[in-house]
C-alpha cells in the first residue's frame, strides 16, 4: 500500500488531523499527540515541517495550502527557535528517535530510547537546543541540569552552530 499524502490543519499556532492517515501515522510511527478525547491528532511545529519535508502531509490554512517556505516563516513567527530547534528535532528523528516537545518541563525536547515511545517506556532526555552563539551562566546550566535531574532524564544539550552542524552534551548524575 502506497503512502496517502493527507491534510492537517493549520489554526493559529496549532496543527492537527482527524484524518485515519493520522492515526495509523501515530500507531506506527508515534508522530503527533491525540487530544479531544482520540478526536483528532495534534503535531508540534517540528513533527509538522518533519512530515512535510518527507512528504507525509501537506498543511491547509483558511481552505489553501501552505508552501513550504511559507510554513517556514510562520513557524518562525509563532517560535522564535524553531529553525535550530527543528534541526535538532530533524536530526534526532531521522536517527530513529521519537522526540516529543518538553514544554511542561521547560525544555525543548523530550527523547525516547530507539525501540520505546510515549504511553510505553519514559524518554531518556530532555533537550535543550542552542546557537553556538548563545552563551550561557552556570546557574542556566545548573536550572537544566535541576530539570532534567527532577524528571528523572538525562539532559542533552542540542548545540547547532553556523554550519547548522549539531554537537550534542550529555550530563547525567553519577553516584561516586
């Protein structure tokens, strides 16, 4: 069975789909949250340009369709982040990772383990994602590391520089 390119909806600063390509797209694959009680799937901005770029969905604002480019400059608006916060998503997805948004705990990014996902393991990390030229204190890093601690994950941190080149940091807690 070829893959159906289906529609989600673009409302503000929320993209969803009731389409049954969405929900076979969340079984197998863990794209998007359900919300309204199983009505309808919900995507962050990055799971959204993720599947348009590999051809998944084509997002549909006011009954037209959104270019690309377009969609860039939007989510661009709604997150100021989302161009690095997008290749980190990009780049962890596409290494066989779910990676899910982290907005309750203050991050940007929550990672499951290859072989778990939502509803059936715990993510491993939490993210944070940052230009190269961000420079930040040691109390910053000391309240992610506090999060990450607190949520029982350990923290990544994300570093993309000019070449859109991502280096990740992993800090976890050792008992010596």
């Amino acid at each position: 069975m070829a893959n159906k390119l289906f529609k989600v909806h673009l409302l503000k600063e929320i993209v969803t789909s009731n389409s049954p390509e969405a929900f076979l797209l969340h079984d197998k694959s863990g794209f998007g949250e359900p919300v309204n009680d199983n009505e309808k799937i919900q995507y962050s901005l990055s799971e959204a340009m993720y599947l348009v770029e590999k051809g998944k969905i084509e997002v549909i604002q006011k009954n037209k369709k959104v270019p690309k480019k377009d969609l860039i400059k939007k989510f661009q608006r709604i997150d100021k982040k989302f161009q690095i916060k997008y290749l980190a998503y990009k780049d962890l997805r596409t290494k066989g990772y779910i990676v899910k948004t982290a907005l309750k705990f203050g991050a940007d990014f929550r990672v499951y383990p290859k072989g778990s996902r939502p509803g059936k393991g715990h993510a491993k990390w939490i993210v944070f994602v940052e230009h190269e030229s961000k420079r930040f204190t040691w109390h910053e890093f000391s309240a992610k590391n506090r999060v990450a601690h607190s949520t029982k994950k350990n923290l990544l941190i994300a570093i993309v520089d000019e070449e859109s080149d991502i280096t990740y940091y992993e800090v976890s807690w050792i008992k010596p």
